[in-house]
C-alpha cells in the first residue's frame, strides 16, 4: 500500500515518518493523518485492537497500518516508531491536528535535518467544553529515532531528549482531546492510575505535604497564572479538574504504599468474622 505523500521531497530533503498510535477512534483519525499530508512522506499507524472502523479508514487514507494488542503507551510508541521507514520520525495522536503554519515549518525544514542529535518540540493547546485554552506545553514531537528513543514511563511517554538539543517549531499543535465529561473523568481514572504506579514503581515516597498543597496550588496556577479564570465555566472547569488529578495521584499513591498494611488489616478482619461467625454457629 502506497504510504502519504508529502508535496517536497526526493534529493536534498530528508523524509519523515508520521507515526500515530491509535484505539476506536475512527472520529478523529482521518483530520490528524490529513494533517500530516503536507510534511510527511509515509504515515504509520499502529492499533491496538479497535472495534470500530479506525483499521479500514487509516488504510482507506493510504497510511501502513499494524494491529498490535495494547502493551503500554511507550512500548506501543516505540513498536510504531520501529516500523517506520525512516528515522526521521513526527508523533501524533489521533486527537490531534497538525495547524498549517507547524506543517509548513516542519516543510521548510526538511532538507535542513543533517544533525540528528537536534529534536524539535511544537506547541500544544487543549479544548474543553468547546472552548480552546489559552495555556499550552511544548514537547518534542519530531526527532531522529537513530539517536534517541522513546522514555519507558507508564504515563507521559516522549523521546528522551536534553532541552539543550531541542529547537522550538513555529504553529501549533491542536489537541482535541475533550469528547464529555464522563469521558474526561474516565481517563484521569486511568491516568492517575499509571502516574501513581509510576511513582510508586520509581522509589517516590509517599508525602501528606504534597497531598495537601499540590491539589489547591494546581488551582491557583490553572485558574489565575495560565488565567483559565477568562475561558467562564470552562476554565473553572479545567482547573477543578487539575485539583480532582492531584488528589487521585497523591491517594492513588498512598493506597501502593500502604497495599501490604491494607492486605494484612484485610485478613486480619476476614478471620475475625470467621471467628465470630463459628461462635456464633457454637451459640446456636
């Protein structure tokens, strides 16, 4: 199957591969690998296993397209970023759309790339509720798989790349991430999950401090320092939610700690009320 075609390529321009992990999202998917049209030469989606249409469309939309069963964010990355067929590589989520302004610079770019110890990081910026949020983040997106590789994290899965070698691209990446709310709390569930298994399983101990201070100190900073307080209900909303994050990480995280004392206090207790319940058996 013929890959995505940019429109510069050939001698003196170094190709790229755009690679997308994906799962049942065929709403999304096509506008994310439409994006990428102008920059990259092949687009490579990796599946997890979708029940919807998200193979058929990404193969109908010219991309190669591998189903591999769902092993973690940053292994399922890197088992894309491996099938590309160059090492040049472009990370995008199906949620996510490419601005015009960021494909023409990545364009420009191209015959530009002789140093691959140089990565190069994009803007962000989120939605919520209809609304597109002021404050965005930067983070390494396109970078050269021959010199870097993926961070093994459970959570917050990007190349491993010093800032003193990553170059800021000019445009934005548009991250629509917001589907409803049950959606939203559904997946800060599962990504406090990771993020406290990942404290946990790096050696973090457990501090009351943090639990106290960091959930209303991300309010103060979502809500009045990124100034969300000017997006109504939605940035209220937003900055809520960091609070909700917070707390779920910081108790998340004591629950690991605290597994062996809760599992002994757990049997402690069954064989109590066994206990009780022969007694009981005896009295009658």
């Amino acid at each position: 199957m013929d890959s995505v075609t940019s429109v510069l390529g050939g001698r003196g321009s170094y190709p790229i591969s755009a690679v997308i992990i994906a799962q049942d999202d065929e709403v999304r998917i096509t506008k994310a690998i439409q994006s990428c049209r102008l920059f990259a030469d092949e687009v490579v989606v990796i599946d997890g296993g979708s029940k919807d249409g998200t193979v058929g469309l990404s193969e109908s939309l010219g991309c190669r397209v591998y189903v591999n069963p769902w092993p973690g964010y940053a292994k399922q990355r890197e088992f894309g970023v491996e099938r590309a067929i160059h090492d040049w590589v472009f990370l995008i989520d199906t949620d996510e759309v490419v601005s015009e302004e960021l494909a023409r610079d990545i364009l420009e770019r191209k015959p530009g790339l002789t140093d691959a110890t140089v990565a190069f990081s994009l803007y962000r910026i989120g939605d919520f509720l209809g609304k597109w949020l002021d404050k965005g983040e930067y983070l390494v997106r396109l970078y050269n798989r021959k010199e870097y590789g993926i961070r093994n994290s459970l959570v917050h899965e990007m190349p491993e790349v010093s800032e003193e070698r990553t170059v800021k691209l000019n445009g934005t990446l548009w991250h629509q991430g917001f589907r409803s709310i049950n959606d939203h709390v559904a997946r800060f569930n599962k990504y406090t999950d990771l993020e406290a298994e990942s404290a946990f399983a790096s050696g973090k101990p457990f501090k009351l401090s943090h639990l106290l201070l960091r959930p209303p100190a991300r309010f103060l900073q979502k809500y009045f320092l990124h100034g969300l307080f000017k997006k109504g209900i939605s940035g209220f909303a937003v900055s809520v939610f960091w609070v909700m994050y917070e707390f779920m990480v910081g108790f998340k995280h004591y629950e690991l700690h605290s597994a062996g004392r809760l599992a002994r206090h757990n049997e402690a207790g069954q064989a109590e009320k066994e206990n009780k319940g022969e007694r009981s058996y005896v009295v009658q």
